[in-house]
C-alpha cells in the first residue's frame, strides 16, 4: 500500500512537470507587442512613418504624435521603420516591447528631394551603390532617383528635350518583360530604373512612342549577398 501511494505520488509530479514544460511552447506562438514613439534629431514626432519586419513591409505607421503599436512573431529578428522625409532606422528585437527610434535623415542627400536628381544619369538609370530603402512606393523612388520625369501620384510623365511627351502614360518594362502596371513593386527589391526614348524606345514600336520606364528587379542570388 506504501508502494502504491509513492508510485501516484511521483506519476503526478512527473505530468506536472511536463505539463509546466509546455505551457511556455504554447504561449510562445502568441504575436508580441511593440509599443514606442519615432521622433526626428530634434526630438519631434514622426507621423505616417512605415515599418517593416524582418524587411518585410507591414499595414503598421506611425500616429500623429509619433507613437506606434505592433504586434509581431515571436521569431521575428529585426524592426526597421521609414520615413520618406526624416529617413529610417531599425533595430534587432531581441525580446524587446518598448522601443523608440530617432531618424537622423539621409546622409548625403540633404535638400535633394526633388524629381531633377544631380546624382542620376541621363539615361535615368539608378546610382549605383545607393540604398533604396527609403521610399515607401516605387513612384517615390522614381522621383527621387530618375532626372528627366515628373512623377504626381501614381502618374509619370518623361521629359523629351524641353518638354514633356502629355499626359499619356509611358511603357513599363520590368526584367524586359512589358506589364500594365508597376504598383506592386518594391524599392527594396529595385536594382535599377532607366528611362528610354527615342532610338531607345523605338525597339518597342508605337507602344514605346510616350517613352519607357524600364526597371530591373534583383535577382535571388543578389538578395543573399
């Protein structure tokens, strides 16, 4: 009978040993919460500013005092958020629930944030070297990084000597390939854009007579490096 009793006094040690061992592994599938503020180097609020985990663009921006909540994984490694005015910063997780970021700006690119870019070639094409990760939409990026076109909202004009072609839209070629629309591109993934009119353009015939935005997109291999 002693027996007895000790063999059930150790089964249920033993189930609730195990049943302690799992509580955490069910809890830890449970998004995080991430709270904080983006401010600017002067200490001001950033409103609208986008994040991205792990380089991954979220629906997740910034309020209009700069405070933002978000829910991650738990396996989640980086933070990164975006401003197309005050820059970007990011930091590695690591278990944290508060975090607050200060943008700095973009280095070297102060008072440049117009559609007429000193550092862009005549062909459009984008500056080597240059990080993309600081436009929110791949129409910034082309305003930002392409001489020779205006860019208003999702409309893109290219410039032919003097003037512009109207009102008509340009041809879009992404990886040689002609597509109907460049929305869903993004600028992280942007390797270069040009711009290609006339003997350039004429290789597409009449539906290259408004120009072309051709953009080259990077290719797995390059993504790894």
């Amino acid at each position: 009978m002693k027996c007895f009793k000790l063999l059930t006094l150790f089964a249920a040690i033993c189930l609730t040993q195990i049943s302690n061992g799992q509580g955490p592994d069910k809890k830890s599938d449970k998004p995080v919460t991430i709270s904080g503020k983006v401010l600017t180097s002067d200490q001001a609020p950033v409103s609208g500013a986008i994040f991205y985990i792990d380089n991954v663009k979220t629906g997740y921006i910034t309020k209009s005092d700069g405070s933002f909540k978000i829910k991650v994984s738990p396996l989640a490694v980086k933070l990164k958020v975006v401003s197309s005015e005050f820059g970007s910063a990011e930091t590695i997780i690591e278990g944290q629930t508060r975090i607050n970021f200060t943008l700095k700006g973009f280095a070297g690119e102060a008072g440049n944030q117009g559609g007429n870019n000193p550092d862009a070639n005549n062909t459009g094409e984008r500056p080597k070297g240059r990080k993309m990760n600081t436009y929110n939409d791949i129409y910034q990026m082309i305003r930002g990084e392409v001489s020779g076109v205006v860019v208003s909202g999702r409309s893109v004009q290219i410039q032919q000597g003097h003037s512009f072609f109207g009102s008509s839209t340009p041809l879009f070629v992404i990886n040689g390939v002609i597509v109907t629309s460049i929305d869903n591109v993004n600028p992280l993934e942007v390797k270069s854009i040009k711009v290609l009119k006339g003997s350039q353009a004429a290789i597409y015939g009449v539906r290259g007579s408004n120009g072309v935005i051709s953009i080259d997109l990077i290719n797995g291999s390059e993504k790894e490096k």
